[in-house]
C-alpha cells in the first residue's frame, strides 16, 4: 500500500495473478477515481468478476451525521456503456413514494 495526498495505491500478487487498485480524490471536484488492473501471469485463459464498493453521501459532513440513511436515499447511479465509467448524483424523492400531505 502507497499513501500520499488525495491518492492510495494497492498492489497484490497471487501464484497467478497481480492486482492495482489505484483511488484518487480530485482536490478542486467532489469526485473519486477508482482504476484496476489485473494482470493474468497463468499460461491459461481466466475470467474473473470484479467488484467495488462505495459509499455516496452527496450531503455535507454535518448533514450526514445528522441523518446517515436518509442522505443516501435519492442516489442515483449510472455505468457508461462504452467506458464501463460509473458516476452518482443525488435526485429528488420519485413522486411516487411520497407520502400524501407530507412533502410538495
């Protein structure tokens, strides 16, 4: 692991494979970068799954410790399809789940 400012870096290696993960933090932009590469070293072919995970709180930090679930309830994600890029923004209530009387 590499720390520096606005940046982390993870390296493995397994028998047959090594991994980099990379995470950076745009010091102008509320934004997250996150790339990875596998590299296979076996002489067969693999396919592999890849996850990651990410918290979104589009709120600031006060607001969040104020009300943690209700700050992420109105994300809204999307995947690029020729970039496989993902990006997050938060979105008003859907009309359709809110209570009559309660919120216009």
């Amino acid at each position: 692991m590499i720390f520096s400012e606005g940046r982390a870096e993870f390296r493995g290696r397994n028998h047959d494979y090594d991994t980099y993960t990379e995470i950076a933090v745009s010091p102008e932009d509320d934004i997250e970068l996150r790339r990875v590469r596998i590299t296979n070293r076996a002489r067969t072919r693999r396919a592999i799954d890849v996850t990651s995970y990410a918290e979104v709180v589009l709120a600031p930090p006060a607001a969040d410790v104020l009300h943690p679930a209700f700050s992420n309830l109105f994300v809204q994600t999307e995947i690029s399809a020729g970039s496989g890029q993902s990006s997050a923004r938060a979105g008003p209530a859907p009309r359709a789940s809110r209570h009559p009387g309660c919120c216009t």
